[in-house]
C-alpha cells in the first residue's frame, strides 16, 4: 500500500501512544498487518513503515483506522485516528468494530448509513471476512445491555473526556459523540419505524432484497438517525435501539441478498451492538443466526455453526420453543455444508422436538414468528441436500412448498430449486427440469442475486446431462427470459 506525502511534521501523538504501549515499531507494523488481515488486507507494513510515520507521512485507506484499533485494544480505551495524529479514513472501512458505548454505536451505524446512501459502488464491493466475525460475537457473548441509553439530560462527567497521555498532563478533548438535545422520541415514533419495517420485510420476501433496499437505507439516514440522537428516557430509548436494530438487520438482510456481502457483514455487526444497547438478548441471537446464515451460503460451515452455538449459549434454556428450534435448524444448516451427517441430524432432531413443543399461548417475538412448520421443513431439505440425502431432501421441500404461504416468494423459489436438485439427483431429469425452469421463470422477476445464484447452481448440476433432450428444452426457455 502506497503512502502519500504530507508536511514534514514529527508525530508526537503517535509516539507517545507507541511508548505508552510499550511497542516496539516493528512490534506495531506486525500488529496493523494482523488485524489487516482479519480484514481481508495484505498490508506487509514493517518498522521502517511506522518509522515513516512518526516523521509525518500519512498512511493511506483503511490504515489509519486500523493503527487506532490496534492502540484501542492494546490499550482498553477507544481512540480515533485523530487521537494519533493520523488522518481519518472514510466511515466506508467502519462497521466490524463492536462500539464501547451506545453513543459511540450511533456514530458508527449512522456513518455507515449516510455512505451507504449515497452513490458509493465501492461499498458493495467490500469482501466478506470470516475473522471479522469472531470480536463481535465474542464481545456480544461477554457483554450486557448499556446501563444508561436515555439522551436529554447532561451525564455526571458532562461532555468532556480526558485523554491520559504518558507523560504529559491529562488534555481535555471534546466528544464528538455527546450533542445537544434533538427532537423528543415519542412511542408513535417507534411504532412507526416499525411498521416501516413491516412494510420493507414484505417487499422483501416478494421481490428481493435489492427492490427496495435504497429506500430503506435512506428512510434509516433520515428518519432514524434524527431519532437515536433525539431526546428520549430510558424506556423509550431501549425500544429504539431495538427497533433501530432490526432496521439495520433487514438493511443487512437486503445487502446480503444483492451479494454486497462485506457490506451485509458490517450491518449485522452494528444490529448486534444496536441489540445490546436495547437489553434485547433474544434480538441479539436472532442477529447471529442471520450471520450464520450468510456464512452458509458463503461456504464458510465452520463459522456457521460456531456462530449458531453462541446464539443458543448467549439465550440459554429460557427462549420460547420457537425460538431454540430456530436456533438449532441453523446450526444443522451448518453441519451440512461441512458434511457432518451425525451432527446435523442431532441439530435437526433438537428442532423439530423444540417446534413440536411450541403451543398457541406461548410468547413468541415477532422476528421469530416466520419460523413455523414449512420453514422448519425447507431447513431440512436444505440440510438433506447439501449431505446429498436425496430422497428425504424431496421429501421435506415438497412439504414446505405445500405449507408455506405465497407472500414468502423467494423463499419458495429457494425450496423449489432444492426440489429441482432432489429431484435430479434421484435420477428424474424431466422432473428437475419443470421445477428448474419454473424457479429460473420466478428469478427473472426478482431483483435478488441470491434466486439468481440458485439458479445458476442448479444449472451446474445440470451439465453431465446437457445433450438431453429435457435439459436442452429448459435451457431454451431459460434463454427466453432473457
């Protein structure tokens, strides 16, 4: 990575963290390449990197935030690249960083919301990193809710913080975090953010996370945003954090089926935070398990199913049934791209048994009301497929489409094309074909890259058969769509 040149000035900011931290330069070029590296980044900075540094030049990109992350953890207290007399990256590289405080999670969220807004291809390029999931969920585990979310009123301290640099006096630093009292956050407020909510769930499940995922980025930025950094107590100011966090779940969700899957990472990572600022354990879990379901999908079983696990460690034995069969279905979902038939099938069992024991009275949240039946049903078709258990993986996608209702398009699409592929593997290629073609017919009208991915896997398993006279036809109606 390239440097660029600034004014020759010695940086004594980062000088003195680098002797309060008792690195060593190369110590600290060594630690900004493995943390890059949790990042996706091949950095090979070496001493004479941080050398050049301490002179003045300016690293370049993600770098600057990266050299405050590895004081910040080093250290025990958050400081910015501006603590260190570095220049700022752009709030694109933020998001993996599990916030210390819920202030300190608004800035986070709410920068990546306005960047997000805008016109900026290069956010949706941003790769997926499995190590960037190992802080958060650990930090989450380890965690409990904020003990003060409410805004409005001065805190003891007031809005100064106190840097300790070793060997100089304390210097007083304004928080840019701390604002004054905005507009007062009423319940209306809250019930309309969820209903918003609602509204952008069901677009969603009918044509794809990328219909109107835009509109939902921008309805966070200015509506939301306003909101966290109002005026609120401490009742309502939990209930907006947890509607704020299931916002910005579904703009991850929405991200994820677009394949923008660095982006949907950083999401999910802010939606745990935001959960932990609303007290909401159970909110969290379900966070984890949709980051699990990405790792699936992804290819990355082991990280899946570790994330699974800390859901169901993070909740315990007190979640409703629906909510420890959810649980327990995408740990087996896990297990089955890695291929472990004994384990999935145990996880299979816990949820079916879990759902079995579920009854109409119980108090269900409302994030995990989808989990019924027809859901637990295509989980099982898609755990017997991947362990390419063919006959029982028709079996349970055939189930699932009779149950699951019309409003859940995608979904059926999703279940429909495990069919076509139970089907092809059973040795029924006219059968495969049909279902094939009725799901690439349903892709086409959805703006989901995930149907489309489906689809296209489908397609693969096709070609040992491609000079058959059921897989030409298909391919020319296919072909027809356009």
């Amino acid at each position: 990575m390239t440097e660029r040149p600034s004014q020759r000035t010695p940086n004594r900011q980062l000088a003195a963290l680098i002797a309060e931290a008792g690195f060593s330069n190369a110590g600290l070029a060594r630690r900004v390449d493995q943390l890059g590296l949790e990042h996706g980044l091949d950095l090979r900075y070496d001493k004479t990197s941080v050398t050049r540094w301490l002179r003045g030049q300016q690293p370049r990109g993600t770098t600057p935030a990266l050299i405050a992350e590895v004081f910040t953890r080093r250290l025990g207290r958050r400081l910015s690249a501006q603590d260190l007399g570095l220049d700022a990256c752009a709030p694109v590289y933020a998001g993996l960083e599990f916030a210390a405080t819920p202030e300190e999670a608004v800035d986070i969220v709410s920068g990546l919301w306005r960047k997000d807004s805008g016109s900026h291809a290069e956010l949706r390029k941003i790769a997926f990193t499995p190590a960037g999931l190992v802080v958060p969920s650990r930090d989450w585990l380890i965690g409990r809710a904020d003990d003060r979310v409410s805004r409005g009123e001065p805190s003891p301290q007031g809005n100064v913080t106190r840097i300790p640099v070793q060997g100089r006096p304390s210097v007083p630093r304004q928080r840019t975090t701390d604002r004054g009292p905005g507009q007062r956050v009423t319940s209306g407020d809250i019930a309309a953010l969820r209903s918003v909510g609602e509204l952008f769930r069901t677009l969603d499940h009918a044509y794809g996370g990328g219909h109107a995922r835009q509109a939902l980025v921008r309805y966070l930025e200015h509506e939301a945003e306003p909101m966290l950094r109002g005026t609120y107590g401490e009742n309502v100011g939990r209930r907006l954090f947890a509607a704020a966090a299931d916002l910005t779940r579904l703009a991850g969700w929405t991200s994820y089926d677009i394949a923008a899957h660095g982006l949907a990472q950083r999401y999910f990572v802010q939606a745990l935070r935001l959960s932990q600022a609303a007290g909401d354990r159970a909110y969290g879990s379900y966070v984890l398990v949709t980051m699990s379901r990405q790792a699936v999908y992804l290819g990355h079983g082991r990280e899946a199913v570790q994330l699974a696990r800390v859901a169901q460690q993070g909740v315990g034995s007190a979640a409703p049934p629906v909510v420890q069969s959810l649980l327990n279905a995408v740990e087996a979902r896990g297990h089955g791209v890695l291929g472990e038939v004994r384990a999935c099938t145990a996880s299979l069992v816990r949820a079916e048994r879990a759902l079995e024991s579920a009854r109409p009275g119980d108090d269900v949240p409302h994030w995990a009301r989808f989990f019924d039946e027809a859901q637990l049903a295509d989980e099982f078709g898609h755990c017997h497929r991947d362990l390419q258990q063919y006959r029982a993986a028709a079996q349970h996608a055939e189930r699932s489409l009779q149950l699951r209702a019309p409003g859940y398009a995608r979904s059926r699409l999703f279940c429909r094309v495990v069919l076509a592929t139970a089907r092809l593997g059973l040795g029924e290629l006219d059968q495969a074909c049909a279902l094939g073609a009725e799901a690439a017919q349903q892709a086409s009208e959805m703006r989901s890259v995930r149907a489309v991915e489906y689809v296209r896997d489908f397609e693969r398993r096709l070609e040992p058969y491609r000079d058959a006279a059921a897989v030409r036809n298909y391919r020319d109606r296919v072909a027809a769509l356009g």
